[in-house]
C-alpha cells in the first residue's frame, strides 16, 4: 500500500513539474503580445499612428462654414462737413453676424447681416439701419481655382498621412527588433549549454593527459595542446555567458522591463530541419510603409511647394456684392423692411496686387520646382535600395535553408562518427582521449547548426518589415 501511495505521488509530482515548466514556456507569439502591450516605444507608436489617422481630415477644415460676428460701438466727435448738420457727436452701435465659406475651385462666399444704430447727439433722432448681404469672390491668377487652397489641404493632409505609415513601420521594426532579440536568447542558452558540456570534455581531456604524462605513458606535448584546449573552452564559455546576459537584457527590454534575468522558458531552436527547410517566405507588400510614407511626404513637398509658388504669384480676384437696405426708426421696422428688394446695393469689380520684386518672386519659384524635382529622385533611390534589400534577404534566406540542410547532415554524420568511435572504445581500439575529442566535434556541429538556425529565423523576422500589416490597414 505505501508503495502504491509513494508511486501515485511520484507520478503526480512529475506531472505537476511538467504543466508548471509548460506554463511558464514563453512562445513567441506570446512574448510579442507582451511587447505590443508593454513596450513603450510600442505603444507610442501605436498612439502617434491613431493620432495621425484622425488629423488626416484636418487640412479639409479650411471648405467648412465659418461663422463670423462683430460687435462695435463708437463715438464720433468730428464736425460735419456740412454747415447744416449741427450735431455735437454721433454715438453707433453695430451687430454683424454671418457665415463664409471657401470653394475648392477658389470661390469664396460670405453672408452676413448687420444691424446698426445711430444717433445724431442734438439734432436728429435714433434711427436704424438693417443690411442682409451676400459677397463672392473668385481668383483668377493667384489661387486660380483654388490651386492654392488645394496645395495647402493635400500638404497637410499628405503630411498626416506619412506620419501614419512611419509610426505603422517603427511598430513593425520594434517587433521584428523583438523577435530577433527571442531567437537570440534562445540561441545564446543553447550556446551557453553546449559551451558547459565543452568546458566539461575539455576538462576530461586535461585530466586524461595529465594522467598520462604522470605516468609517462605520454609526451609532455599532449598535455600542453589539452591545456590550450581547456583554457580555450573556458573562454568560449564565458563569452557564452556575456552574450546570454546582454541578450537576456535586449529580451527584457523589449517587453518594458530593466533586468537580465529572464524566468521563463522559450520555444527550442531544435526544430525539425524538414519543418525550417518548408518554412515559406512572409507575404511581400506591394510597398513598405516606410517607402509609402516617403511617397506622401513626397507628395506633401509637392503640395508645399505649389503652395509656395502660388504665394508669389500676383493676385487677381473678381468679386461682387449684393445687399438690401433698410432705415427706419425703430429697431424692429428696420430689421423686418430689411429683406424688401426696393432699396438694393450691388458692386462689381477686380481686385489686384502683385510683389514689384518680380525676379526675386521668379527665383524663388523656381527654387520650389526643383525641391520638386529632388523629392521625385530621392523617393526613386529608395523604392530602388528597398528592391534591392529584399531581394538581397531573399538570397540570404535561400541559402540559410541550404546551409540548414547541410549543418544536419554535418551533424548527423558526427554523431554516427561519435557512436562508431564510443563502439570501438568499448572493444578497447581507441583511446579516451579521441572519444572525447569526437565528442567534442559533435557538439560543434550542433553549434553550427543551432546558428543557423536563428540566422533563418531572424531573416524571416527581417523579411515580416515587407509584409502585410493587416493590422494597421
């Protein structure tokens, strides 16, 4: 009974090891939920992508109703011009209230009403006046159809747009930086393992030769090549261990937190080649995001710079206004007889201005046209260097699988080498000294194949910077 009680509570301890190791097995889509949510960098990306996503509309502000109001009131104490009109001053009040709007081809619009009251100070009576009127004017050099107007919302609205798509690329970059900063982890524990099963043959080996020398079963030479190899393993384990430090803290940092100590198991490096070898490319975008947004910063200058030249050009405007009229005694006559057709105003006419440093205007306008031209040729450069750094991990990606199969196949082969020799040491035809040198080989090739296995992988976090995001999409 107390062995089947002993054995129950053996099994059940095991299992418990096990679900509590899975538990805290951190895959990596699990550790990169964790970056989006804790990484501020992350984060802050992702606000400045919403925040840009909602100020795409701004620069549409400027075609939407405008309401405009005065109120005045004055004194005017001037005598008047003429003799008949003797008054000691003239006391105003005034209320304007209205609405304007501009066009997108340039047309601006206003109507308003203004309500005024006057008084003659020892002459005349109070009386008011009502003025309902609507005035339009339309360009016709300067911001000829609204191009001016134009420029100025697709530059604003261009420039929200390539804010968008870098803060959309730097999440991308920050989780491909996070995903290399995984594979690196695992790959430096591994490392650190096989660099302690290394230090631990090496030490074998030292006391093996040692042995022998003592015994003068050995030259002196072997002792000296096993202690060169010792103090070799030895550094290479504690390079092993810098490197599991400093990759441990890159992990931490990139889910938000400042310590190199990491708890929880990752997903091995020892994958099945058949499984890597199959492993498809990410999806390509048509663009990058950081190639879309040098395409709307481009488009913005553009904008900008057809803003610009538009400033320095003369301005030419036709405009028109048509109003009625009403003067009456009191506040509520004039305001009732103001919207009677008797009594219209109406005015037609041009305005025009221009700069009279007309060569000054011309250069810098051509300044503008070859900021243009420059935004046009550098956006080429870079859809040209994206091109070739695709494909450039293409190749790279390629021949990691290649190199893959071939590390497997190394290591395969050191091992059947391994088990041959281990086979002939127990029939007493080989010494200890070549068991664990072979051994050592081994181990070697699983290095080998261990980094270029993280090498495959980390290309293929590089090559998710050219996928589709559906996320931010």
């Amino acid at each position: 009974m107390i062995k089947k009680n002993v054995f129950a509570l053996a099994v059940f301890m095991r299992f418990f090891a096990v679900t509590v190791s899975q538990a805290q097995t951190l895959t990596l889509d699990g550790f990169l939920g964790v970056v989006k949510n804790s990484n501020q960098a992350f984060m802050g990306a992702a606000s400045a992508e919403d925040a840009a996503k909602l100020l795409e509309a701004e620069g549409k502000i400027i075609y939407s109703p405008t309401v405009f109001t005065t109120v005045q009131t004055g004194e005017e104490g001037r005598p008047s011009f003429m003799p008949s009109l003797n008054y000691e001053k003239i006391k105003s009040n005034s209320y304007l209230l209205g609405v304007s709007q501009n066009t997108p081809v340039g047309l601006q619009a206003k109507v308003y009403y203004t309500l005024s009251e006057t008084e003659y100070k020892g002459m005349l009576p109070t009386y008011f006046e009502g003025r309902p009127a609507i005035e339009v004017g339309q360009s016709l050099w300067r911001n000829f159809f609204g191009r001016e107007i134009r420029a100025g919302v697709e530059a604003q609205t261009s420039q929200a747009k390539a804010i968008k798509f870098q803060e959309s690329f730097k999440k991308k970059i920050i989780l491909a930086e996070a995903e290399s900063s995984y594979w690196r982890l695992a790959l430096a524990r591994e490392t650190y393992s096989i660099a302690k099963e290394n230090l631990l043959r090496s030490k074998k080996i030292h006391k093996w030769a040692s042995r022998r020398v003592q015994l003068s079963l050995a030259d002196r030479s072997d002792l000296l090549q096993a202690t060169t190899l010792l103090q070799s393993r030895q550094l290479e384990l504690k390079m092993a261990r810098n490197e599991l430090q400093s990759a441990a803290t890159a992990f931490n940092n990139s889910r938000g937190l400042s310590s190199s100590i990491v708890d929880q198991t990752l997903s091995p490096l020892s994958v099945s080649v058949s499984v890597l070898s199959k492993m498809k490319i990410p999806e390509k975008a048509i663009q990058r995001e950081d190639l879309l947004a040098m395409i709307e910063q481009s488009s913005a200058l553009k904008s900008q710079s057809q803003l610009g030249q538009e400033k320095n050009l003369p301005t030419l405007e036709l405009f028109g206004i048509y109003a009625f009229n009403s003067k009456e005694s009191t506040q509520s006559e004039a305001f009732s007889e103001s919207f009677a057709s008797n009594r219209p105003t109406s005015a037609i006419g041009i305005r025009f201005s221009s700069p009279l440093t007309f060569l000054d205007s011309k250069s810098v306008r051509d300044g503008y046209e070859e900021q243009k031209i420059s935004a046009e040729y550098n956006l080429q450069r870079k859809k040209f260097l994206l091109e070739q750094d695709w494909n450039d991990l293409l190749r790279k990606f390629r021949e990691a699988k290649e190199r893959l199969v071939d590390a497997n196949s190394l290591e395969a082969a050191q091992k059947e080498k391994l088990d041959y020799e281990r086979k002939r040491q127990e029939l007493g035809r080989t010494t200890l000294f070549q068991v664990l040198n072979f051994e050592t080989d081994y181990l070697k090739s699983q290095e080998i194949r261990l980094k270029t296995t993280a090498e495959l992988l980390q290309l293929a976090a590089q090559m998710k910077l050219y996928g589709v995001d559906n996320e931010s999409r």
